[in-house]
C-alpha cells in the first residue's frame, strides 16, 4: 500500500502550486489541458475538497464501496448518499490518481495530521502531496491546479501555499451566464441577476489584483484567439518556456477524457480551439436578459473591455 509514498510527503515545501481560478464556464478547464500538455507542466482538475466535513474517513468509505463494486464508479454512486466524497474521487481518477494511490495519501495524511482531515490545512496539504506525487511521476517541474472561484478566499490558499502564483482567466460574463443558465441549469446561476452578480464580484476581485506579482489575469478570450502569445505569457509567468503541444491538448490529456465522466465542459474541450463560443450570449439570451445583467455588471464589462462607453 505505502509503495505509492515518495520522500517527498510532507517535506518542507519549497515550490507551492500555482492556482487557476475563474468562475465556472470561463474557460479554466481549456486553460488547466492546454497547460497540462506542457511537458515541464502537471496542472490537476478542481478536487472540491472542502466537501466532505469528515474528508478522510468518508473517502476511505467510499472507496472501500468501490472496491465492491469492482471499481465501478457509476454503480457506486447509484448506491451511497455520500455523493461529495465519491465526486473527490472521481476527480483525482480524473488526475490519474488509482484507489489504492489515494487511500496510501489519506491514511498517511490522518495519521500525520492526527485527524480526519476536517480543517482547511490539512485537506490542502494533501492534495498538494498527491499533485506532487504525481508531478514527480510525470517528470514535471512545475505543478498546479484548478481551484474555481475559491480565489475569493485566496488568503487561505496563501496560508497553505505561500507564494503560490494565481492564473486567474476571465470571460465575458454575459457568456458566462448564458452558458451556465442554458447548458447548466441544475447547477447553474438561478436567475440573470444571480449571474451578474456573481460574475461582478469575482470581476472586482481580479481587478484589485494589480500589486499583487504572483497574481496574473487572462482573458478566456486572448486564450482562444491568440493562443500562442497568451500561453507564451503563462509559461513566461510560471517560469518555463513555451511549448508547442500546449496548441492541442486533445492528443496529451488521454487519461483526462478517458475519466471525464459527465464533465461540463467535455464536449467543448473534446474539440480544438475554437472561438464558437464567444459571443454566444447575442443568441442565447433575451434582450431583457442582456439589458440586466448590463446594468449589474456595467463598471465590471466596461473594465474588462467587455462593452464599449
């Protein structure tokens, strides 16, 4: 079991994760493939792992169920009420992370801990082992991975990982919103001014960002249509060099789509960089839709250069 356990776990840490941040339907899993197809580059999904209040031992459940159930996920899920702790594991197969992998990092993590891995620290303490555990695997200098709009409590993260650099990618929040109130309802804004307002505050964030070295803001926009000079701004920032594989992730993330699962954004990923989406809210919103969250989130769209004086 612990032959999985590299010298690394629980070293003092030296190098700390960069982050990606952004709402949801920004773009930030485009951004986490096209990053991960770096060769010197191991970026991981979102693991959700403020879920759970009990973490470990509502993991280890969940994988002995699994165990069960001869590794079949989508059983499992069909017969636990547990559905945080078997999405935590979903998202580290999703990583590349096997089940007898992640129990060895939650039994080290409570043992070390001395607990189940309820507070804030010690979840981010191991997911940065896992993440460099499997960075070491790839052979990666420099590892990451997304944390959505957790960036409004950025402090915490900063606690856990000093130094850590932000990649904070932005969208037309008008898009934003027509993707997620179309194609996400069940998770989705519930409502346009939901979405203005959220999208605004997560806006003002990155906004106040200026002073802060560690802390770079893109465009969902800038990604897709000048993919090479804003990734070559990315890599500059995370201190490697430019690669040309980051231009289709399809061909590097094999291990991603296999476990994709029921991700939202797996068919537009599933593609090439494409700029089909941009815009998309001129089709998939009303005028009344568009007109209020304008007037929401006017001073947010007008900074971001997202609508015009």
């Amino acid at each position: 079991m612990r032959s999985f356990l590299s010298r690394r776990v629980h070293e003092k840490v030296e190098v700390s994760p960069f982050l990606i941040a952004g709402e949801g339907r920004s773009g930030t899993t485009l951004l986490q493939l096209m990053l991960n197809s770096h060769p010197d580059i191991t970026c991981g999904p979102e693991f959700h792992f403020r879920g759970p209040k009990d973490l470990g031992p509502s993991v280890l459940r969940q994988l002995n169920l699994i165990a069960e159930n001869d590794g079949d996920i989508k059983k499992t899920k069909a017969e636990t009420d547990d559905k945080l702790s078997l999405q935590f594991v979903q998202r580290m197969r999703r990583f590349g992370v096997s089940e007898a992998m992640l129990e060895s990092y939650i039994l080290l993590n409570m043992e070390q801990n001395h607990s189940n891995l309820g507070s804030f620290d010690a979840r981010a303490r191991l997911i940065l082992d896992v993440v460099k555990e499997v960075s070491g695997q790839n052979g990666t200098k420099v590892f990451g991975f997304k944390i959505m709009r957790d960036h409004l409590i950025l402090k915490k993260y900063r606690s856990a990982y000093p130094n850590c650099k932000v990649l904070h990618i932005t969208r037309d929040g008008r898009d934003v919103a027509a993707s997620q109130m179309i194609d996400h309802p069940k998770w989705g804004y519930p409502s346009i001014q939901s979405a203005a307002k959220k999208w605004a505050e997560s806006a003002r964030f990155a906004l106040q960002q200026t002073e802060d070295k560690n802390y770079l803001r893109i465009k969902y926009e800038d990604l897709v249509l000048n993919s090479r000079s804003t990734l070559t701004q990315i890599t500059s920032f995370l201190g490697v060099p430019f690669s040309e594989a980051m231009l289709d992730h399809r061909f590097s993330n094999i291990e991603w789509f296999e476990n994709a699962g029921n991700h939202a954004s797996l068919k537009g990923v599933s593609k090439s960089v494409n700029s089909s989406s941009i815009g998309r809210f001129k089709r998939d919103l009303s005028p009344n839709q568009i007109k209020e969250f304008e007037k929401i989130a006017r001073l947010e769209l007008l900074a971001f250069g997202y609508l015009d004086e």
